[in-house]
C-alpha cells in the first residue's frame, strides 16, 4: 500500500471517528464525579452495556429488533420503488394518487401505531407495518422525482435506438434515479431504527424498544442509559454499511461527479 492511500485511509477514519471520540471524551469528563441518579458516569454506563448486551439478551432483544427493522425496511424498498417508478412514469396515475398520497404522508406514522394495532394486532406484523408506514414515503418521493427528472435526451435517444418496455426502465430510467432513490433508502433507515423502538413500546415483550423501557421503568438507569448507546452504537454501524454499499452500487455516478469537478 502506497503512502499516499494510507494517509488518505487514515484521513477518512480520522474525519469518521473523530467527533465521535470528542463527545465521547466530552460526556466521560463531564459526568466523571456526577452523583446524580438519572446522568451516571459514563463509566458506569459501560460497564453496565458488557453487562447487559452480552449473552441470551442479545438473541433474545437485539436479534428480533434486527430483524423486524430489516423486514419493515425491504418492504418499504420494494413499496416505495415500484410504485415511485409507476407514479413518476405516468402522468394520469400522478394526478389521481397524488391527493390520497400527500394526505397520508402528512400523518405522523407514530399516530398511526393504535391504529395499526386494531387491526394487525400486537405481533410482529404490527411493527413491521409501523417501519414500512414511516420507510415508505422518502423512498417513494425521491423515486418519483428521481424518474421525472430523468434527461429528454437520453430518453428521445433510447426511443431512436428502440430501447423501450423493460430495457428502457431498467437501463435508463431506474439507473438515471438511483441517486435519487438511494438518497430516499438512505433518509428511510433512520426513520427505520427510529419506529423500530416506537413500535415496541406498545404491547410488546421483547426488543430494544421494549427492554429500554422496562429498565426505566424499574429505574435501572444506567442499563437505560447503556441501550440509548447501543442504538447509537447500531445507527452508526448500519449508516456505514449503508455507505459502503451506496459507493459499491452508485461506484459510476460518483466517478462522473468527480470527473465534472475535477475537469
């Protein structure tokens, strides 16, 4: 590895970690002699997270929180992508659907939650319909849009050239929005995490959600205090992952951006 891609791996762990290590460093400090019983030391709070999200907890809580976040969230992709691509291709389907779908897109999918439970009830599929309800309108607009933009040019050059039907979706219109629905993805994940523990607040037994609630209601402050961190700690991890695969798919649109600031 030459010196010059070290110092940019290095540039780019420094720029990722960075502030993290400073809050981090902030908090521990400024809670290093706190007595207070609701803002433990930090200290305190590590210890308490290898206690707790250690063993059977993880299989029992972390585990089902994963995977009711991942099964909401591809649903919500599939959703929002397919019927994005049918909204922004079609002009009469934009018309009608787009009343019905600024009214419920307007509504706070947390409101929802009661709702949901009358008739899904307290499952697991009521908290995957709570993901999808808050996933799914990001990816969907950004979609739409991502289609209504794409270039009168390209597209009078694949009508010349024949390219219409499903070659033309795919080679053309999805990839001239994927930017566009990946930025939508990426939005939709944090919202994701975000009614992942809302939704097991409600009527549930086991999850993050659930767990982090049942520790203040019982006034374990410092286990609380050890899940708020753990979903920071997951929201990091999945926002990099997010990103790695972002740079793996989108590899040909950042090139062209570089390419048009660096002529």
């Amino acid at each position: 590895m030459s010196p010059m891609t070290v110092l940019t791996v290095t540039r780019r762990i420094l720029l990722v970690l960075g502030l993290p290590a400073v809050l981090f460093t902030i908090w521990w400090v400024a809670t290093a002699d706190s007595t207070d019983f609701y803002v433990p030391p930090l200290r305190t709070i590590l210890t308490a997270f290898g206690d707790t999200w250690t063993g059977d907890r993880l299989a029992s809580d972390v585990l089902p929180s994963l995977l009711r976040l991942t099964a909401g969230y591809l649903l919500a992709v599939v959703i929002g992508v397919g019927l994005g691509l049918l909204v922004g291709m079609s002009r009469v389907v934009r018309d009608v659907l787009e009343p019905v779908l600024e009214l419920f897109r307007a509504i706070p999918p947390p409101v929802l939650v009661p709702v949901i439970m009358l008739f899904a009830g307290i499952g697991d599929t009521m908290k995957v319909i709570v993901i999808v309800s808050g996933c799914v309108w990001p990816i969907l607009l950004n979609t739409v849009e991502g289609v209504r933009a794409v270039d009168e040019v390209l597209d009078d050059t694949c009508r010349s050239y024949g390219i219409t039907g499903s070659s033309r979706l795919w080679h053309l219109v999805l990839r001239s929005a994927s930017p566009q629905i990946v930025t939508g993805m990426r939005q939709a994940l944090s919202i994701g995490i975000i009614l992942m523990v809302i939704s097991e607040m409600f009527a549930a037994d086991n999850g993050l959600g659930f767990t982090i609630v049942q520790f203040q209601r019982s006034f374990a402050i410092p286990e609380m205090w050890s899940g708020v961190l753990l979903l920071g700690l997951l929201g990091f991890v999945l926002s990099l992952l997010f990103r790695f695969a972002e740079n793996r798919v989108l590899a040909w649109y950042h090139g062209l951006r570089r390419a048009q600031r660096n002529p």
